[in-house]
C-alpha cells in the first residue's frame, strides 16, 4: 500500500481538523498493524479497508470527534451542569452590545 493512502487513514480515523487527531490515529492504526501483520499478516489490508470505510461512514469526525460528543453528552446529562460555550451563531457579547450599536438609548 502506498504510504500517502495510509496518512490519509491515520488523519481519517484519529480525526480531522486537528493534529492531536492525525497524531492519535497514526498511533493507533500502526499499533494495530503492527499487531496485525505479526499475528495475521494476511488480514490487514481488509482490516484497513473496513476502518476507512467505517470510520467514514459512522465516525465521520474521527476518534477525536467521537471523544469531544461523547464529553457533551455526558456534561448534558449531568442535572445543573451549564453549556461553557454559547450555541453556534450567537456570540456572547453584553447588553450594550447586543444590539449592533455601541450606543445605549
């Protein structure tokens, strides 16, 4: 296999967009082939087939991605825990500043 396509399962399957992600999957998919190509060397190439192509299909953000869900279901599920962050589109500015003008009538 040609090592572009392998750095590009490594940055798929740890996650894209960051770089502890493209780190954590080069980690773990050549743990894996290391483990693989010693223990069943002639399976590896369908194992990474079928992590590219699940982790395309179900993971689409990767382990990373998976993680950062996982973190924001178990904070919502907790009772009185708040949101760190404001929702997507609002930014949290104050009161004199929320309605577009720096002037407060």
């Amino acid at each position: 296999m040609l090592p572009s396509i392998e750095m590009v399962v490594w940055v798929a399957a740890g996650g894209r967009g960051t770089l502890v992600g493209a780190v954590l999957g080069a980690i773990g998919v050549n743990w894996l082939q290391s483990w693989l190509t010693t223990s069943y060397p002639d399976l590896w190439l369908i194992v990474l087939g079928g992590l590219f192509m699940g982790v395309v299909l179900f993971f689409p953000a990767g382990a990373v991605g998976g993680l950062r869900r996982l973190g924001g279901l178990l904070r919502r599920s907790r009772p009185g825990a708040r949101a760190m962050t404001a929702p997507l589109g609002q930014a949290s500015l104050g009161p004199s500043r929320a309605g577009g003008s720096d002037t407060t009538a």
